[in-house]
C-alpha cells in the first residue's frame, strides 16, 4: 500500500502543471483524460513507518500507536508523556 501512495505521489507530481493549465482553461474534457491517480484528491496521508492510513499525524508523519512508542522511549526531540 506504501509503494501504491509513492507511485500515485509520482503521477500527481507529474501531472500538476498540466492539470493547472487545463483549469486555468476550463478545459474539463481535458482533465477527465488525465489519468484517475493524477488528482490530489486521490493522495492519503499514510505512517511513513508502517502504512498505516488511520490515526495519521501530520505533524510527525507517523500513526497514533508510532509516535506514543517513539514519545515513551525517547526518539522524538521535545516530546513527553504528560503528568499533572
């Protein structure tokens, strides 16, 4: 699933200055003719560590379940877990 987001990532990357002429246009038959993954609609944010696409922080770039592992054991600068 990694590997399927990088590839549509490509696609998108690909694709955005064309897509930005073609609306600048109004050229909608033009862009039903690109190809489906060449939206960015289409891009989910997903763990750069697992793939996991749910409990996704952007911030960090990693699920809910890494970053409270990583926070435990010390890897992310600045962070700790919370006591009052």
């Amino acid at each position: 699933m990694k590997a399927r987001e990088v590839k549509r990532q490509k696609l998108v990357d690909k694709y955005a200055a064309k897509r930005a002429e073609l609306k600048a246009n109004g050229d909608y038959i033009g862009l039903q003719k690109l190809p489906k993954n060449a939206s960015p609609v289409r891009l989910h944010n997903r763990c750069k560590l697992t793939g996991r696409p749910k409990g996704y922080m952007r911030q960090f770039g990693v699920s809910r379940i890494n970053f409270r592992e990583m926070a435990l054991n010390g890897l992310i600068p600045g962070v700790r877990k919370a006591s009052w």
